[in-house]
C-alpha cells in the first residue's frame, strides 16, 4: 500500500535541556528539532553563548539573502568544522574575499557554459545507468551508488578524467571517510573558543581532509602544467584556474585553488548523491510517478542540452525531491548590527537560521507539505509556494554557481538510470532521513533492481 508521506525524521520533545539538545544536534539536526518550527515564522534558541533564531518567514528570508545579503554574512561557527578540508574556499569566506572568488568561479557556471558540460554529465550518466544494469535482480543500497555516480560526474566535468582514474578514485574513496567521520558542527559551533585553542576534530577527520587535499594539490598542478603548455582540456578547472578577477587582474594561486575544488566536490558531490538517492527511493514508493517518468524517457531522446526542457515530468520530480529532501537542510548567518525581526530586536552576533528543510515542509506555505505531489510544480499555487519558499541552493547573491549544473545533472542522471531499469521498494523498513554534512539516510536507501 502507497503510505500518504515518505518519510520524515519524528520531532523531539518540546522541552529538553541544553546538554539533551546538543546531543540530539551533534547526531542529527533534524530530529533535533520541535516540531512546531514546521508552523512558526519565527523561533528563538538561547545558550550561554549566544542567540540563534530560525527565520521561516519569507520576508525574513529574502531581506537576509537577497535585499540585504552583506548585512549577514555567513556565521563563522558552521565553518569552524569545515576549515580543515575547505580552508578559505567560497564557502566559507565573507566580504570582499568572497567577491573576489565569486568574480573568478561564476563564470565558469554561466548558462552557456552548461552547454559544454553536457557531454561530460551525459558520459557519467549513462556510465551510471549501465552499472546499474550489473544489479539486475538484486536489491542494493543505492546511496552508495548514487555517490559513486556523482563524484564521476564531478570528476569528469573538473578535471576530464572518469572516477575509474587512480587519483579520482583515491579522492572519493577519502571523502567518504571524511563524510563519515565529520559532523556538521565541532564543538567550536557551540562555544566562543579562542583561535589558539584545538577544536576537537577526531583523528580522522584531519586525516581524511589532509589525504583529500594533497590528492587534488597534484591535480591542481598537473593541470596548471598543461595549462603553461597550452594543452589544458576545456574543462571547468581550466576555465576557473585561467579566469582572473575582472577588478584586479589576479587568478587563484594553487593553495586557494585546491580550496575551491575540495568544495566543488564537497558540494557538488554530496548534494547530487543526496537528491539521486532520495528521487530513486520516491520514485519507488511512488511507482505510478516512476511510470510517468519512464514514459517521458521513452518520448524524449535527450540528446543535447536543448532537449532538456522537454523532460518535465522528471525535472519536477526533481524539483519535489528537492522541495522534500533539501541536500542542505539549514544555512546559517550572522547580524553585523542590531535589527528587527518581527517586531524582536535582534542583537548583533547573533545567528540567523535559516532551514530549507522547514520552510519547505511549512504547513503555511504548502498544500499536503509533506507529501510527494511533483504535480504541484505546474499548478498555480505550487508556483506561488515556490516563488516564496523554495530555497534548496539559496538565493540572492549567495545562491550556489553551480545550481544550473546540479539540476542537469541530476534529471540526466535519473533519466539514465530509468531508462534501463526500474527500482522497488522491498520489505526493509523506510529510510530515516539525517542530517550532517547533506541530507542522507541513517541507515541507507535500500531498493531492488528490475530490468525494464
């Protein structure tokens, strides 16, 4: 029987302690989590430490992200357990260093640019797909297959080479040790640690973010290599590395280049595999949307990016998934001064949340919002929801460069695989969803294959 929602993490209780509550984070923020932010505008978490507020209101929203984005920079605490691995790469950074990086790294991702990408993203795809017809009869974790399939689209699109090239398959084989081994915040997210001090992070997870960064140092120098010889592929790493700021004239140096691939990876990699995973499993659960996507495949030949538009039915898929299962579930910012938030004064060093898990489950700004309805995208009032709180790669000036690719990327990747197989749901409990560097399954996704 077709269950009426997927799954959803359960609330926690409405009182706790703080030391209950940081457990509950440190595990996972979204069970964390009462579950009256689902209706609220506005909610307020006080420490000894500091204030956070979690903002749903979309006025709140689009003064932070969009009117006034340099008022709120993003909050140094999230980025205390990411230095390791992302040192000052464009999403950690704020001011005038970010613009810098942001002037470099966007046109790398222009419209045009997507265009060039294509066959790389459409390569890994189908590559994907056939690994999947080797399951045939079998059920499988398929958040694992998913990843794989990502981090080749990462790979190929970057650097030119498929995961199967030694030092890819090194680099993903030690993000995953790093994913597993960091939690979204370190003990320095809570507490106001001076800079001299160590920040707890596990031997593993320094280890992990060292090997990480020494692999793609030797790729950032072969390709800096081939481009001094002008035999460089035109890839986005040659575009990013030969791009200088149009203000000063200056391009990344191999340090700050390796910061801006391990999040390209990080990012790109992690949020794919996520929303891949989640539209496989609802596709599943959902097997007459799954039919209707299958059909689409077999009306459309998705031969060049142009024929991308005629996969509606899968992009809103995509987009539902999105919408249910956000790869980022909280982005946080920081006040640089004092403000009003309904009618609240807002001290400055305070913490401004804002969820995309919670904004687009809001019972006041979606029909059924936890239900799977990729219908609603072409309704009315589905668009009206989406113009006001649909946020899965932020907004303003802030939203993630590559939001174009990871929406190509992933109706390429699940058209693929669906035009060679079909996925079930089997007899294994439903996936609980978590939260710690992405959006993922606690115990994975498990589905069966069936050849189509």
């Amino acid at each position: 029987m077709t269950p009426d929602v997927p799954p959803k993490p359960q609330s926690r209780a409405e009182r706790i302690s703080l030391w209950r509550y940081l457990r509950l984070f440190r595990r996972d923020i979204l069970s964390a989590q009462p579950e009256k932010l689902y209706r609220a505008w506005m909610a307020e978490f006080r420490t000894p430490f500091f204030r956070s507020y979690l903002a749903n209101d979309p006025d709140l929203i689009r003064t932070v992200l969009k009117e006034r984005p340099m008022d709120f920079p993003k909050s140094n605490r999230v980025g205390e357990g990411l230095r390791p691995l992302l040192g000052q790469s464009v999403f950690l950074t704020n001011g005038e260093t970010w613009l810098r990086q942001r002037r470099i790294i966007d046109p790398a991702f222009e419209g045009g640019r997507l265009r060039e990408s294509f066959d790389a993203i459409r390569a890994a795809s189908q590559a994907a797909a056939e690994r999947m017809t080797a399951h045939v009869g079998e059920t499988i974790e398929i958040d694992a297959k998913a990843s794989h399939a990502a981090a080749d689209v990462i790979f190929r699109t970057l650097f030119s080479v498929p995961i199967e090239d030694e030092i890819a398959n090194q680099t993903f084989r030690a993000f995953q040790r790093y994913q597993r081994s960091q939690p979204i915040l370190n003990l320095a997210a809570f507490l106001p640690l001076p800079r001299w001090m160590p920040r707890g992070f596990r031997k593993q997870t320094l280890e992990s973010a060292e090997e990480i960064r020494t692999l793609i140092s030797r790729m950032v120098a072969e390709r800096q290599g081939l481009i001094e010889r002008d035999e460089a592929p035109p890839d986005l790493a040659t575009k990013i590395m030969t791009t200088p700021d149009t203000e000063t004239g200056e391009r990344f140096g191999q340090s700050e280049m390796v910061d801006q691939v391990a999040i390209f990876f990080l990012a790109g990699h992690e949020t794919s595999a996520s929303t891949l995973a989640w539209a496989l499993y609802l596709l599943a659960l959902y097997p007459e949307w799954q039919d209707r996507v299958a059909q689409e495949i077999a009306d459309v030949e998705a031969r060049d990016i142009s024929d991308m538009a005629k996969l509606r039915i899968s992009r809103d898929v995509i987009r539902e998934t999105l919408r249910l299962y956000p790869p980022v579930p909280m982005m946080v910012r920081e006040t640089t001064g004092i403000e009003v938030f309904r009618k609240r004064t807002i001290k400055t060093g305070a913490q401004v949340v804002l969820s995309p898990w919670h904004v687009h489950r809001h019972t006041r700004l979606w029909d059924r919002p936890d239900a799977f309805d990729p219908a609603r995208w072409q309704s009315d009032a589905g668009r009206e929801s989406a113009r006001a709180a649909f946020i899965p790669f932020s907004a303003g000036p802030r939203v993630c460069p590559g939001a174009g690719f990871a929406m190509l990327e992933a109706v390429l990747m699940l058209t693929s695989i669906l035009k060679l197989v079909k996925v079930e749901i089997t007899d294994r409990p439903p996936p609980v969803p978590v939260a710690h560097l992405t959006v993922r399954a606690r115990d994975g996704i498990w589905l069966r294959v069936v050849r189509r």
